[in-house]
C-alpha cells in the first residue's frame, strides 16, 4: 500500500479508530525506545525519555490523522498537547515505577517486570490524553 493509499484509509477511520491507530502507534514507539535506554539509565529516566519520544511522534500523528480539522495556531496545539502530555507523562511514570516496584513484586510476579509495567502506565495514560487533546490540544475552536 503506498503511502497515499494508507493516508486515505486513515483518515477515512472514525475518530476513535485513528486515535487509536496513532496512540497505539506512539505507544508502541514508547515502550520499544524504553528498551536499549534502560541499558545506559535508570528505569524511570528511561520511562520519561522514551514518553518524551513517543509524545513527538504522537503529536505529529494526532495533528495530521486524528484531529486535523483544528483551526488553532500550531503553537496553540503544541502548548495545549504538551501540558496534557506532562500530566500524562507524569501518570505513566508514577504508575510504572509503582508496579515495578512495589506492585508486581508484592504479588511475587518477577518475569519482564519492567516492561509489563511501562506498558501498564502506558495504559493508564491514554484515556486521559484523547479527551485532553480533543478537549484542548486540537479543538475545533
């Protein structure tokens, strides 16, 4: 499929589904990056830099497939995504430094801890920030 054909198929998705896809897609850009970081820092500056890199990629994304009818200034939306993404990033971290360690441990689960709880927080992140980027980020004024 060539890249016209797939912007095609995205942006004729319904809100939701392309939020979805592109949030799924930064996401998983997060949590992969978290990888080869917490190899040279620890887990939650490794957490925090890889929500950083995942939120570029998202904005990116959500501006052009999700909420592309926006017709607030780009350094409106930015200001906006980044302060939703600052509360998000601050429930990713703290939720995944909480099952590192102390959730998962407590309950004797020791297997891939720190990836099953960076992608928990990822988790628990993304509900706030489609309302907060709908809501703020790419409003339709």
């Amino acid at each position: 499929m060539s890249a016209p054909e797939a912007r095609f198929v995205i942006t004729n998705m319904p809100q939701t589904a392309r939020f979805l896809v592109a949030g799924g897609s930064a996401a998983l850009l997060n949590w992969l990056v978290r990888f080869p970081l917490s190899l040279v820092m620890p887990f939650p500056a490794a957490v925090t830099i890889a929500n950083i890199i995942g939120m570029v990629f998202g904005f990116v994304a959500y501006r052009h497939f999700v909420f592309p009818g926006s017709k607030r200034l780009l350094a409106h939306q930015l200001r906006d995504f980044i302060v939703v993404n600052l509360f998000s990033m601050a429930v990713v971290v703290a939720v995944s430094v909480a099952f590192a360690d102390y959730v998962l441990p407590s309950i004797g689960f020791h297997w891939q801890v720190e990836a099953i709880s960076h992608a928990i927080g990822i988790g628990a992140g993304a509900v706030s920030n489609f309302f907060g980027h709908r809501q703020f980020s790419f409003a339709r004024d």
